[in-house]
C-alpha cells in the first residue's frame, strides 16, 4: 500500500465491503476510514457466517487490529453509528470526527416528505440530501455537540496521516458508485457530493500526494438502484433468469441490472485515478468460479472475461469475488 482508496466503479452495490474487509485482513490494516456520503450506503460482509450490513462503520470489522474511523466529510447518524459498534462488538477502536456533520429527524424528513427527491430520484430516505443542504448553509449540528458520541470522537486525520508517517497500511473507503457522483454521475439521479478518490480521501483528510493505490470495484455485471438511465437494462423478468436479482441494502428496493459496461469502466478508471481493478460476484455470471481461490481455477470463460477488461479498460485486475464470503477471493497483486 500504505494508502489505499476503495471507490465503486458503476452505480454502487459492486461489493466493495466484501474487498474492504478481504484487504483488511490480508494487508494487516492499522486503519479503515470511511469517507462518503453517510448512512445511505449500505455495504454486506458475510463472515464467519453472518450476514452484517453496515452503513456508518469501515467494512474492515473482521480484523481486530484495525482501528474503524469515520472521516469529517461523512453525514453520521448518531442512532445508527452505535447500534453498528453494539452489533459488531467493535467498541474501543471506533472513532468519528468531531467535525462530522449529524443527520437529525428533520432532515429525515425532509428527505421523505419531498415528492422531488423521494418519488422523482428515488433518494433512500436517510436524510443525507437536506443534511448536506444545511452543511452547506453553515446550519448543521457536529458531532462534537451530540453528548452520546463524546466518547468516540478522534481527530480522523491526524490518526490517519500519522499512521502514514510511520509507514503502517490504510484503507480509506468510499460509498456509493462513479456514477452515483454529485458532480460526475448521471444528475440529477445522483447522492448529494461528490463520491470519487479524490474526495473519498479528502473526506478523511488525506492529501493526494500520499495516496498510493486507487482500487476501483466493478461488478461482473451492473445494478443501480433507484431513477435514472441504465444501458442495456434487463427487464426484472430478464434480471431474474440471469441470476442478477438483488436488492439494496438500504431501502430493500430490487436492483435493476444491465450486461458489464465496459465504456462506464473506462471512464470510471479515468475519473478515479485507479490503479487496479476488483471483479466481484464472479460466481454469479460464471457458476463454475464459485469459490475458487487460484486464478487458474476459474473455468475458461471466466478467465476470458477478466483478460477482456483488462485489455479494454488497460488496468490489471488483481482481485477477483467468487462468493459472498470475505474468503472468497483471488489475489493476483504482485506484492
């Protein structure tokens, strides 16, 4: 590494937890940070063999040396941060900003309440669009103010560029998708910032000349949730035959699916600055890849894909997801 920025590739849902937890593991992580929008993205692990879902904390959960921090730039809700510590049992290496901003019922609200962002966009209801309004308008509330967070705040990135400095390995992860992008993504179907490396790493308070890896995650085949053009799209119907039925983390909503998208990978490796590539959910378009570990494992066609977007979208590939466990991968970096 030593700095690593995880961002997703499409419209979200790419797996990119299930990559954060594998690279915290794998990698000894002495720190995960989250940047991003806040509680309206959802990131699965399964390990061990539960099933956790997490909105607020770092997916780096499963490694108890690593310390799980929530950067200034992210939207936190109070509620939803320590009922996450509770469920992980990750009390006394969680931490977030004191600078973080806090989403209240109002904004919940708000966002509910607004046919234009509830029915229009299709946004998920957290509160994160009119929570970022007022952050903006200088009207919000920080998480210095709230008494049950006092406990946990941690100034994010000093921790974080001090680990650095002393040459430990870090994950900064970032929520949503490219092209879910404030500024980037397909507006107005889009979250409420911008959700790029470069912002993920400016959510923690890491600067750009000390990142050193960009992985951006694709699926094996493309899902957005919500409004919004999809190239290619599958009628549910369609969705179904293929396997590619889902539904979102956060709102439980089915995922509407479209073929891999190489001239949106492109673009993404282009906005993101990445330097590798994750393929995940393998095993869902090749059956015979599930669980497979080793590269020459994976049956030919799953091979040829992988070669394929390396060769169009001309970074190297170097994990691959063949099943929803944190276990589940193979590891083609070099180092």
């Amino acid at each position: 590494m030593p700095c690593m920025v995880t961002v997703g590739g499409f419209y979200g849902d790419e797996g990119k937890g299930k990559v954060i937890s594998y690279l915290a593991l794998k990698d000894n992580v002495a720190v995960a940070a989250r940047g991003g929008v806040g509680p309206n993205a959802g990131h699965s692990i399964v390990w061990k063999g539960k099933t956790y879902k997490l909105r607020m904390l770092p997916s780096a959960f499963a490694n108890l040396e690593t310390r799980l921090l929530v950067g200034p730039g992210v939207l936190v809700n109070p509620q939803v941060f320590l009922q996450e510590v509770k469920d992980t049992g990750t009390e006394g290496r969680c931490g977030l900003d004191p600078l973080c901003a806090i989403i209240e019922q109002k904004h919940i609200d708000l966002d509910r309440g607004s046919a234009h962002l509830s029915g229009t966009i299709g946004t998920t209801g957290t509160g994160t669009g009119p929570c970022n309004v007022d952050r903006v308008n200088r009207q919000v509330k920080l998480a210095r103010e709230v008494k049950e967070l006092k406990s946990y705040l941690v100034d994010v990135p000093l921790v974080v560029n001090e680990l650095l400095r002393k040459g430990r390995n870090v994950l900064l992860e970032g929520t949503q998708g490219t092209y879910l992008s404030l500024f980037h993504g397909s507006y107005p179907y889009v979250t409420s910032k911008d959700v790029t490396a470069s912002s993920i790493a400016a959510d923690v308070g890491v600067g750009p000349t000390n990142v050193d890896e960009v992985v951006v995650v694709f699926k094996a085949y493309v899902t957005r949730v919500g409004a919004g053009f999809l190239k290619g799209e599958l009628s549910p119907e369609e969705a179904a035959k293929q396997g590619w039925a889902e539904f979102g983390t956060v709102t439980g909503r089915q995922r509407r699916a479209a073929p891999f998208d190489f001239d949106l990978a492109r673009r993404a490796v282009m906005l993101n600055g990445a330097t590798q590539i994750a393929l995940t959910k393998m095993d869902v378009v090749f059956q015979k890849a599930g669980g497979v570990t080793e590269y020459e494992g994976l049956p030919k066609d799953a091979r040829d894909f992988v070669e394929s977007v390396e060769k169009k979208v001309k970074v190297p590939v170097t994990l691959i997801g063949t099943g929803p466990a944190v276990e589940e991968v193979i590891d083609r970096r070099p180092f």
